[in-house]
C-alpha cells in the first residue's frame, strides 16, 4: 500500500480525455499513498454520516417515493435513510439526494465541486450490487474524485457562475468511479464519461427560488454517472472528446477552460488530500468569514449586540452564489446567506446543523443582523490559490473601534483539517440530526470505516433492519 508506483502514461499525441481516462482504468491499490487510502476512509465516513442526515427531508421523501414506484421492491443496494434495498441506479440517485441535504459535505475549493455526495453513493450502490473488496472500493472512489475535481478545475470559475458543478462535473466523476469498480478499460471509460458528459446538468438559479434542485443534482449525477459507466461495459458509446471538443463541455459551459487541468499531475498530485470537510452546516463560501468573525469575537470577548457592521472580504465564487441571496426566506436559503450565518456566529457562537431552522430564520435579532452585514470582492483573497480559501472580516463596533479578523484556512481545509476523533463526533451529530441511526450503531459503522481498506465484501456493509427485503 506504501509502494508509490508510478503509472505509464500515453504518448503525448492522445487527447487529455483519453490521457485521463487510461489514469483511471489502470489505477491500482498500490499507486496509491497511505495517506490517500486512509483520507478516503475519512471521506466515506463523513459522506456516510451526511447521507443519514437527510432521512426526513420533504424532498428526499419525495426521492423515495420516487424510487419505490418506479425501482424494484428489492434488490442488492441499500436506500441508507429508509434502510430499503432497491436497484444500484435508485439507491445512488436517493443516497446522493440525502447527502447533499445538510450541507455539511466534503467539497473542493480549486473546483468549487462537492465530491463526495456524487462518488460515493454511485461507488457504493455499484460495489454492493458486485460484492467487491475495500480495496476495489477506495481505488474506484479515488478515480472518481480524480476525475471529477479535475474536470471541475478545467470547466473554472466561469463555468461556476451558471452551472451547478456538482451536478455538471459530478456526473462525471461517478463514471469514473463506476467505471473502475466495473474494470472498464481505457476505451470504455473514455465513453463512459461522453455519456456522463452529454448528461451533465445543474443550473444555479434554483437558489433564487429556494428550490429543490440542489439535491437533485447531486442524487442525478450519481445515477446518471452510474447508468453511464454501465452501459459503456456493455459497449455504448460515447463522445471521446465530450470535455475539450468543439462541440463539448467547456465549448457550451465554459470560458477560458484549462485543458492542463485535466492532467497535469497524473499519480503524483492526489486531490482527494485537497478536499475539506465542513463544520459549520452552511454554503461553504461563508465558512472563512464566519471563522474569522468567531476569532475576532473571542478575542475581542464580543458579544453580539456589540456590533453594528461587517465587511466580508470575499473571493468571486462567494459573491457570485450568496450575492442574490439578500433576504432568506426559507430554512434552505438561509445556508446560503452570509448576513445569516454571520447572526448565527454572532448571536450563538456557532452555525451548526441544528442551528438553521424555521425558528431562527424568523428570529428577529438575526433578521435584523442580517442589515449589518456586507460582502466586498477582494482581489487578494481571489488570487490565492483554490486548495483554500482564506477569511477576512472587519468588524465596527458601537463604542467606535474598528476591529480585523483573519484566518488562513478555514477550519475543515486540508491546511486546518478535522481529525478522526473530529469525524466521528461529527458523524455521530449527523446520524442523531437525521435521527437515522443509533449512538451505538454509528460506533459499529465507525469502527468499520477506519478498516474500510480491509473489508472483504461490500454487499456486507449496510444498517440492520428488520423490515428491509434483499
């Protein structure tokens, strides 16, 4: 597992799509560090804990109603919030909807892309459905992260502005990790990912209605990832340049992609290290102001109605997607509002998952905290590069000082990462929230993913239930 063994790559003649895709067919449990091996037990952890959190949500209940209607009434893979089993398709659409609910998943700054709420649960329903080993399951997961971060990188900041990365570039990546769990060969991946691509889809402008795309986007990318790779097995084909081609991703959804991101690092830069985990239970871009508004509260030993104004120093992504939000009007929205989670911050020291409820969003000291909140572009803090993103508040006061807070990494960022013991009180919290499993099972479940390298089978990997039917 230690040996670093470096793999062949193409001659430089071959498309970047057809380089990527032999990157991913030939990945090996050898190739891979043990840092890699144990972050992607991290990882499923804290993608599993987040799937359980959504058991209850309209929305997913609607996704399992879905699923039931339409999906056999058993079958090799597990539904995680109803503990049903249905087909590898339904159960990766329902469990990347779940995940994707608390927000409180993984995510990649350089892409601005969520990837474990689209790889795993399209790696994991397939490995259940195949009985595969650990191994087979964090090699194909580290392929789908390597593709779909990087195909996040390539599409840019542009393509963020519109489109819904996670829904566009995560299809991708559970193909690819589908893909792998499969054996496809190079060939077949590089059409599993054309028909992963000419499904990509994901609009932004769902958040202006406080809508229930976001979710949907992260259950389709993992089932329209998976229905790609299996049906490439099977010969389908699809476009071998869906990525750079003229008529191909970048050239619709994009400006000024980077064709170098695809590649460039092949087996030596590993970007699932890269990823962050999110503690507080909001949009992401607001986690380096809200960090540095909690350093300069305590070290200032400020409280709340000692403030009357902030400024945000933000990067361009943070403006682009919590800009509109200016008056939240739902639970949902209100993740998605920095005046919001700043209140939060400022009035209960936190902005957890069981902080954003109907009750606070009609809170009338956060809703008026929400007018001494402003976001200002900053092109110092955009021009650092994406593996973090750094947190830059100042803060005035009603006895006339002016105050700074700074953070170099948000908390979660590889640079100020969680430890285990961290991951598992945060997995615990999520499988209380969602009321989804017990204290005790969740130790059960823990235990089993820091040796997730070790298991033999994972058609055994799944919650007890005494009224699911395999």
């Amino acid at each position: 597992m230690n040996a670093m063994i470096e793999l062949e790559r193409p001659a430089s003649k071959e498309s970047p799509s057809a380089t990527l895709s032999q990157f991913l067919a030939e990945l090996q449990i050898e190739t891979l560090p043990a840092e890699v091996v144990s972050r992607t037990e991290e990882a499923f952890l804290d993608w599993f804990a987040c799937a359980l959190a959504g058991r209850g949500a309209r929305p997913i209940r609607v996704l399992e109603q879905f699923a039931e209607a339409m999906g056999p009434v058993a079958g090799p893979s597990q539904i995680l919030v109803s503990r049903k089993y249905t087909s590898p398709v339904f159960a990766a659409l329902v469990n990347g909807a779940a995940s994707h609910v608390a927000e409180q998943d993984d995510v990649h700054n350089g892409a601005l892309f969520h990837p474990g709420t689209v790889v795993f649960p399209a790696v994991f329903s397939a490995a259940q459905q195949l009985g595969v080993s650990g191994k087979q399951f964090i090699v194909a997961c580290v392929a789908g992260y390597e593709a779909s971060i990087r195909i996040g990188e390539f599409l840019g900041p542009a393509h963020y502005k519109v489109f819904h990365t996670t829904g566009t570039a995560g299809t991708l990546g559970a193909a690819a990790g589908t893909g792998r769990i499969l054996g496809l060969d190079a060939s077949k991946m590089q059409h599993a990912l054309g028909s992963a691509g000419t499904q990509a889809a994901g609009l932004w402008e769902f958040l202006v209605d406080a809508a229930d795309s976001k979710v949907l986007h992260a259950g389709k990318a993992a089932a329209d990832g998976l229905l790609s790779a299996y049906i490439a097995r099977n010969g389908f084909t699809g476009a071998r340049r869906v990525l750079e081609g003229e008529r191909g991703m970048a050239a619709g959804m994009s400006k000024g992609a980077d064709v170098a991101k695809l590649t460039d690092g092949l087996g030596k830069r590993w970007t699932i290290l890269e990823c962050s985990y999110k503690v507080h239970a909001c949009c992401r871009h607001t986690h380096p102001s809200a960090d540095a508004l909690l350093s300069v509260m305590k070290r200032e030993r400020l409280k709340a109605e000692d403030i009357i104004h902030i400024k945000a120093h933000v990067h361009q992504g943070a403006i682009d997607v919590l800009g509109p939000i200016k008056n939240p009007e739902t639970v949902h929205q209100s993740r998605f509002s920095m005046g919001f989670v700043l209140g939060l911050i400022a009035e209960h020291g936190k902005a957890g998952v069981t902080d954003f409820t109907e009750s606070t969003l009609r809170d009338p000291k956060l809703r008026a905290f929400l007018n001494r909140v402003v976001m200002e572009f900053d092109p110092e803090i955009n021009a650092v590069p994406g593996s973090y993103w750094g947190g830059w508040v100042e803060v005035l006061t009603k006895d006339g000082r002016h105050l700074e807070g700074r953070v170099a990494a948000a908390k979660g960022d590889p640079q100020n990462s969680l430890d285990r013991s961290d991951l598992e009180a945060k997995a615990q919290r999520l499988a209380k929230y969602g009321d989804a499993a017990s204290a005790d099972e969740m130790c059960q479940l823990i235990s089993r993913a820091w040796k997730l390298v070790d298991e033999p089978d994972l058609s055994r990997f799944v919650l007890q239930s005494e009224n699911a039917t395999r």
